[in-house]
C-alpha cells in the first residue's frame, strides 16, 4: 500500500495537478480508502494539526522568506549586468575568457542571490548574444550559462541548504528516537560549511572545462581583441562592481560561519543589507519594492504549501507502514550504507526529470533521512550529496529546469538540441563531485568540523 500511495502521488503530479494539492489530496484519499476497508484508524489523523503547527512554528524556516526577499533584491539592483560587463573585458584577452567570466559570475550570483531562474536567464539575456557574436560554439555558450546558473543550488546561502538542513535535522531527531546514539547535528549552518568546498570544486571543474575545450578547439572558445584602456577600465568597474556584493556576502556568511549569528538573522542582516545596497546603487523605488514583496510572498507560499502537503503524505505514508518497508528494504541490501545511497541518489536522480527539488527535499528526504543516518551516514556529508544530486536535475534534458529558462531568453537560432548538448559535460562534471565526495566524505565535513 505505500508503494501504491507513492506511485499515486507520482501519476497525479505527472497528470499536471499542483503539487501541493496533488501530495494532501491524494493522501487523503488513500485514508478514506484505508478507513473503508480497515486497514487504517482515522483516529490516527488526529495527530496532523499538531504536526502541522509544529512545522510552521519552526524559526528556522523564518529564513527561507528572508534569503528570497534579498535574493530578489538584489537581483532587481542589475548587478549582474555590471559584474558580466567588468568580467568580460577583464578575461577576454584569453581564449575562454567570456566563459571564465560566466562561471564566476554565476558563483557571485550564486553567493549573493541564489535564485537560478533569475540567474540563468539574466545571463542568457546579456552574455549569450555577445558569446555568440565573439565565435563562441553554441553548444558551449548555453552549457556555461546553464551549468552557471544552478550554483545558486549549492553554494550558500542557498534555499536549498536552508530547507535540507531543516528536514535533515527533523531526520536526526526522528533517528535519534528510534536509538542512533551520537552527539552529531544537522543544522543549517554546518550545512552551509559542508557546501563550501564542493561548490568551490564544481567552479574550478567548470573553469577546467572551459579551459580544455579553448586550449582542444581554439575556435570554440576565441580570444577577445580589447586595448589597454578598456582593461583599466574593466578593472575599475570590476571593484565598483564587486565591492558591495562582497562585503554583504561576507556579513551573511561569516556571521553564519563563525558563529555570531544563526541562519535565521543572517538572513535578516542580508535581506538589510541588500535594501542598502539597492538604495546606494540608486535602484531601489517603491514599485520595486512592492514587486520584490509580492514575489516573496508567492515563493514563499509555494514552498510552505507545498510543505504542508508533504508533511500528509508522510503521515500517512508512515501509517501504512512505509517508513518501516523502506527500512527493511535498505538494511537486507548488500554493501550496506554505500548501496542504499547509491540507489537513493539514483531514484532521487531520476525523480529529477519529474519533480522540482522542493518536491523531494520535502517528500523523500523525510522518508529515507532517518533511514540512512541510522545505518551510519554523517548528516552534513548526506545533505551535500542530496544537495548537489538536486542541483543536476536542473541540468538535465528533456525538463531540467535551468534548460527551459534558457530557451525562453535565447536567440531563434540557438536550437533547443544545442541546448542539450551542451549542458551534457557539465552533468558528468557534477556526477564526478558527486562521486568524489561520496568516496571521501572529508571534503564536505572537514570545514564544518574544523570551524566547529
């Protein structure tokens, strides 16, 4: 019956029904069945309007509106248009300059905004014309772009991180309950840490990439002809540019890292200090900020929406006795530990091509976390993994989702098949970090133990 209750919820959402209602409704219907025919004691829901208020009454969620407020903010102040322009002019004498100069915007971007549809398709809008125009391989232009944009995924502050450390703490309360005996925790803060150095690897990646394909086929990716005077100029608007991002990207994280605040203030000292910096740019009106509420506002409601409705799935889920099927399942496996991961991140992998990563973080994780942390996965080390796992699905053809933003700003020559092909080699970029640290768990916890 959970088997049945899961495959339910996925063949609704592929019906094309909201996600939320899809999760809650559906779940209550498998209730009325399972009342109906004895399988279930309706008795049971009584416990929902607790556990639902117990969901909302989280302060650590309090920062989810918070990073999207700042996130828009700052996005609506055209930093990324200042920071492409700067970067371009800064590395186009060499050969894969301008995609150098993408991918460290987007990490930029990634650090200060952290939305990737904004991302990708700001990006798109600026940067694409003006590869194309310079030479550039179409294939490899749109990779870039794409594979640029999704770092907003992994690296902090990310809404992603926010909302993995929040499930993957509730996974360690309900793990510990069950017996795991450890002093380990999973909060959001050392997630944040253990997404350091495997963001900062998926950019060096990237920049190697670009830099074999410009160094392999020169046409590719060619050099850009620019004077003396330009590049001085390109400097200066470099650290006009980047000047203010930085400092509000250190205030946020630092404070984070080092313990002076929680994830929570953070959040509130960022979306501060981006109506600051809107203000000294000169960007910030009262139409803007009333657009940058409202969008608030609707991302918000979404992910707390659909919260709740995976919050019912995973009751009743749990009341037909699907947390212990899974259980059973992962434990009789041979490999232990290392199996049950492989195949999770294979299922979750696959979910990608269906599901958006709020969908699973709410959904799967909740049922397979405190599985996995029993059989001795380290918690920041799990949330980096499913983290970067989520951040591929973005990339992959036929429905990621950084691919669709693209094509709706890209130019009517650019081919949705060039598009696809050319987020391919960042896939396998990602699928090697993601390899990587799951063989050696130290590049994700080290940072966090060595702060700690």
């Amino acid at each position: 019956m959970p088997l049945l209750l899961f495959l339910a919820v996925c063949g609704v959402l592929l019906w094309g029904y909201p996600v939320a209602f899809s999760l809650a409704g559906t779940s209550l219907i498998f209730v009325a069945i399972g009342a109906m025919t004895g399988l279930l004691e309706p008795v049971q829901l009584n416990f929902m309007a607790g556990r639902l208020f117990k969901i909302m009454d989280r302060s650590t969620l309090i920062a989810v509106p918070l990073f999207i407020f700042m996130g828009l903010m700052l996005e609506r102040t055209k930093i990324a248009e200042d920071l492409l322009e700067s970067m371009a002019t800064l590395f186009g004498k060499l050969r894969g300059g301008m995609g150098f100069a993408v991918t460290i915007v987007g990490m930029l971007l990634a650090a200060s905004t952290g939305i990737v549809g904004a991302t990708v398709v700001t990006m798109g809008l600026l940067s694409l014309p003006a590869m194309l125009k310079r030479g550039y391989k179409p294939e490899l232009a749109t990779g870039v772009i794409c594979a640029s944009g999704t770092l907003g995924q992994i690296i902090p502050p990310s809404i992603v991180l926010v909302l993995l450390g929040d499930v993957l703490a509730n996974a360690m309360t309900e793990a510990k309950g069950q017996g795991l005996e450890t002093d380990q925790v999973a909060s959001i803060g050392d997630l944040f840490m253990g997404a350091v150095i495997p963001g900062i690897m998926l950019v060096v990646g990237y920049m190697l990439y670009i830099a074999f394909v410009a160094w392999h086929r020169p046409k590719d990716a060619p050099a850009m002809e620019i004077d003396e005077s330009e590049l001085r100029q390109a400097i200066f608007r470099a650290i006009k540019s980047l000047s203010l991002p930085l400092i509000l990207i250190v205030a946020v994280l630092g404070s984070i890292l080092y313990g002076i605040a929680t994830p929570t203030e953070a959040a509130a000292i960022g979306a501060f200090g981006a109506i600051l910096l809107a203000i000294m740019r000169r960007q910030l009106t009262l139409k803007r900020l009333q657009d940058v509420m409202q969008s608030t506002v609707k991302t918000t409601s979404m992910v707390f929406l659909i919260l709740i409705g995976a919050s019912i799935f995973s009751l009743v889920f749990r009341m037909y006795g699907g947390d212990e099927m899974i259980r059973h399942f992962f434990t009789e496996l041979p490999g232990g530990l290392f199996t049950a991961l492989l195949i999770v991140m294979i299922v979750m992998f696959l979910l990608g091509f269906i599901l958006d990563f709020i969908e699973i973080t709410f959904v799967v994780v909740p049922i397979i976390g405190p599985v996995l942390l029993m059989m001795g996965a380290d918690p920041i080390w799990l949330g980096v993994l499913i983290a970067i796992n989520l951040q591929t699905s973005f990339l992959t053809p036929p429905f990621g989702f950084a691919l669709f933003y693209l094509r709706g700003v890209a130019p009517k020559q650019i081919k949705t098949a060039q598009i696809y092909r050319g987020v391919i080699p960042f896939i396998g970029i990602q699928a090697i970090v993601l390899a990587l640290i799951a063989f050696w768990p130290q590049l994700s916890t080290w940072l966090p133990a060595a702060i700690n």
